[in-house]
C-alpha cells in the first residue's frame, strides 16, 4: 500500500470490498450495467447455498476461441462443458470469412503456388502496425509463432480442409491469408467441434451466463449462474472459467459509450448474440479492460443489411490479385491494399453510399473464388457480371466513360508496376483487367470486431485492475483485447482465437484444483 494509500486508509482491498457484500455473499462491483436480474441489486445477492453442478472447466462460448479452450482442457485431462446462449453452436466464427492467416503451413501452399517468402517476424511487424502499434508485442509474438500450428492442429486432428490459394489481403505485405474449403468459418468450427467432443468436452446450447461467482476481490472465481429453459443453475468450477464468449457489436449502447460514432443506423454483420454481457459481468468482479473505443468497420459488407455473406469476403481477398474499388463516379478513391479502417474511412468520405468491387473471371480462382459461389451470388443479385466494363458500368449504374477510364488507367499502372495516385505495392500476382467476363459487388462499412476487451496475460489468465491474474479465470478471442490494436488486420481474428483458446485451455486444466 502507497503511504497516500495508508494516510487515507484506502487501498486495493478497500476499495474493492466498498462495492462488495458483506462477509458470506458474492463480490459485486456493479459499474458497468451488467446485471442478470435488475429487480436485484448486486451489492445484495448471496453466494449460492448449493451447486447444481461441478466442472473442472467451464467455458462461455462455443466459436473459434471456445471450442479451442474446450479442447485442449478436455484433453489434458479436465471435466468440460461449453456454456452457449445460442439455440446453434459457433457464434460468429461458424459465419466469419472462412479467412485465416498463417506465414506458414503443413501443406506447403507458398512453396505450391510459388509465392514470396513470409516469416513471423514478418507477420508480427505487419499486425503491429496494422494496429498503430497498440497490440502487446508479447502476445502479437504468440499469435503470429502459433498460428501455423494451430492451422495445423485443425488440420490433422478436426479434417479441416483448404483451398489451394493464399490471398494477400489489406495491411499485409505477405500473401498468407488461408480460406477454409467452406468459404465460411463453419470449416474451422466444424474441425474443433471433433476434436472437443472426441476429448469429452459438453456442448450445451440455449445456456446463457447470468453471473460470474467470486467471494473476495483476492480469491479465485468459483462458478457461474446459469439461465437454461427458464430455470437458473449454480455451476462451480474446480479449476478454470474461460470466457469465449466474443465481442459486443451489436449492443449499440455499449459500443457508443466507448466510440459515439457507432450509432444504431450502421449496419452490423455481427450474429444477435455479440453483445457483451459477459464482458461486463467480468468487470463487476474486477476484471481489467484496454482498448474498448478500437471497434472495427467492415468495408465491405452488404451496402442494405451488412450481412458478411460469401460475396462480401471477395472484396476482401481480391487485392493482391489487382481487384478494384470504385465509387459512384466510377473512380478509384484508395489503395485497395490498405488496411480495414483506412478503406472504411475513404468509403464513408465519398459521401456517397454505397462504393464497389470490380474483378475478372480469370482473377476469381487465384483468389479462391469458386464458379458455386458466383454462380449463387448472381442468382441472389449480389454480383453482376458482365462481357464489357462498359456493361458492367451500366448494371452497376456507373459512368461508362469513367470506368472505362480508371480500368485503363489501374491496368497501366499493374504493367508499370507504380500507382502514383494512391501508392498500392504492384506485385506480380495482380492482373489487369483486360479480358471479360467482369464482376461488380456493391460494399459499404458495418460495425464488424470490437478490438478492446479484458486484459490478459501470456497464459490467457484474466488481470484485475491492479495488474494481478485473477485465480481460475482465463479468456480467449474477441472477449479479450490487448493483440489487434487500433484496428485487426483481416484474418487474425480466426488465429488470434485459436491460438489462445488453446492457451486458456490448457492454462484452466492445470490450474490447482479447488479443496
């Protein structure tokens, strides 16, 4: 205690146990709004006389991050069930773009389709960055040395398969961004769902956390409350609570009280359960946070509804094969290669909603474009296609002559390998669009990945507000904040929840068991 802190008599115990209950009943720093029965004041609810349930493991959400957690608990040896609010498993992985970065990878893709080297010092420089260096260097290091062999792990032990390509994608300067066979992050999902239930691990769906039990602002987690088919249950947990439970997009409140630009009239590509409860409930029993203003936009999502669907990650994957972005002019208005936010920012600035992706049939494949998929999203009028670029400019209700004007002028600078106007990196792989049949998807920013959340250490344990791991608890994913920085370059998320999923796992199985 600081001789401040002794002069006034008020120090870390103090302060916590001012907004806690008195002896017998559950910490309850009621701060942030998080509250499961609000006829019930937290300073006022008792521990549980009795549990319903005992888990070595509990973990609160079944995505990327979850079922990672689940597995790897289940396998070192723990009694694990997976808590899921949701009446279907996966959250927002099991919707994501099926998009995952690695530098590296078992099947030897960079070596197969004779792209550039990559490293990860090289992939961690560029997630850095990509954040405006506010990521923790130490956990950037961790994501990046093991994301390959979570790629891997997927691979060998859940059957995950990939498309033959890899994209380099806005902010990298590598080509190192796998797709699942799926397009979608249902392959992941999928592979990891196996491998936790293989190891014993319990789904269990429409479970949602209404509480997270803890006695004293120095003692561990104890369990969680539980609403399930209208009934509430007291779960104790013996080694470790994860929370995977992801991000808080689509409660508008919340996200406006850290970024007051994200009104309700953005669009979300979020599912209806990322919304942050969970979060909140951490915080009540003194979890620290970082980072919560840093919410990403998706440029590219569907212009009416946001929703990510398969055409809306073309936009995304397109850049190092030479795709296009124009706007309602018909003019190119960024460099195609820039990161998230940057893309996001030049779309809002055109003042003219929404912008679109131009692309060629001969670049679809190399950037793991499927006939299936194009064929669909014509039928589903989310592409168009056309024979000429004057064609297509006119489904698109473009300006012929400026198309057909920035067209040339892109391919001119492909060939000389120099774009003065908006200075992209012209690498090898990236085509001209010269030869028909063309595609157009219209695109326009929605509030996609919240980048803040609870800090974490090395271990995936969760930090109070005095910098001190909190016994028994861990997280994992977009839950957590501390690795993407201001902005998460696209195709870390998928790795980013994995790779400590598995931490937290394991660091719940081995934690010392409770009496």
């Amino acid at each position: 205690m600081s001789d401040q802190q002794q002069k006034t008599g008020v120090g870390r115990r103090a302060i916590l146990k001012a907004t806690a209950v008195a002896a017998g009943t559950g910490l309850a720093l009621d701060l942030f709004g998080g509250k499961a029965d609000a006829a019930e004041p937290r300073a006022k609810r008792p521990l549980p006389k009795r549990w319903d349930e005992t888990w070595d493991v509990v973990v609160v959400g079944s995505g990327f991050a979850g079922l990672a957690a689940a597995a790897e608990a289940a396998k070192a040896g723990a009694k694990v069930t997976v808590l899921e609010k949701m009446p279907v498993y996966g959250g927002n992985s099991i919707i994501n773009g099926g998009e995952y970065n690695a530098w590296t990878d078992e099947l030897h893709l960079r070596e197969k389709l004779k792209l550039p080297e990559d490293s990860q010092d090289l992939h961690g420089k560029d997630t850095l960055k990509g954040g405006d260096y506010y990521g923790d260097p130490k956990l950037v290091e961790i994501l990046c040395r093991e994301s390959p062999k979570a790629l891997d792990w997927m691979i060998d032990e859940g059957g995950l398969q990939l498309r033959e390509i890899l994209n380099r994608t806005g902010g990298h300067t590598a080509y190192r961004t796998h797709t699942c066979k799926e397009g979608v992050g249902r392959g992941y999902t999928e592979a990891e769902r196996k491998i936790a239930e293989k190891a014993g691990a319990k789904i269990r769906l429409n479970h949602e956390i209404t509480w997270i039990w803890r006695a004293d602002v120095d003692g561990p987690v104890l369990g969680v409350e539980v609403k399930a088919r209208g009934k509430k249950l007291q779960l104790r947990v013996t080694r470790g609570l994860v929370l995977a439970s992801g991000g808080f997009s689509r409660d508008v409140k919340m996200r406006m009280a850290f970024n007051p630009s994200l009104v309700a009239s953005y669009n979300c590509t979020n599912h209806p359960g990322a919304t942050g409860e969970t979060l909140r409930f951490a915080q009540a029993v003194g979890a620290d946070t970082l980072h919560l203003a840093f919410i990403q936009l998706y440029p590219y999502a569907e212009p009416e509804t946001g929703i990510l669907d398969a055409p809306a990650v073309y936009p995304f994957r397109g850049p190092g094969y030479g795709i296009l972005y124009v706007d309602r002019k018909g003019k190119r208005f960024v460099n195609e290669l820039e990161r998230r936010d940057v893309v996001s920012r030049a779309e809002i600035n055109t003042g003219m909603k929404p912008t679109y992706s131009v692309f060629s049939a001969k670049m679809a494949p190399l950037m793991g474009g499927t006939k299936e998929e194009i064929d669909a999203g014509i039928s589903k009028g989310r592409f168009v296609k056309a024979d000429t670029i004057e064609e297509l400019a006119g489904k698109l209700g473009l300006p012929a002559d400026a198309l057909r004007e920035t067209v040339a002028t892109h391919n001119r600078y492909i060939k000389e390998k120099r774009d003065p106007d908006f200075g992209k990196p012209i690498t090898d792989r990236m085509l001209p669009l010269e030869e028909g049949p063309f595609y157009g998807i219209a695109q326009w920013p929605a509030v996609h990945h919240t980048m803040g959340g609870l800090r974490i250490d090395e271990q995936a344990r969760v930090i109070d507000i005095w910098g001190n791991p909190i016994p028994r608890f861990f997280a994992a994913g977009e839950i957590t904040g501390g690795i993407h920085g201001a902005n998460r370059l696209g195709g870390n998320a998928g790795p980013d929840a994995v790779v400590f999923g598995r931490i937290a796992g394991r660091s719940a199985a081995g934690a010392t068991p409770a009496a």
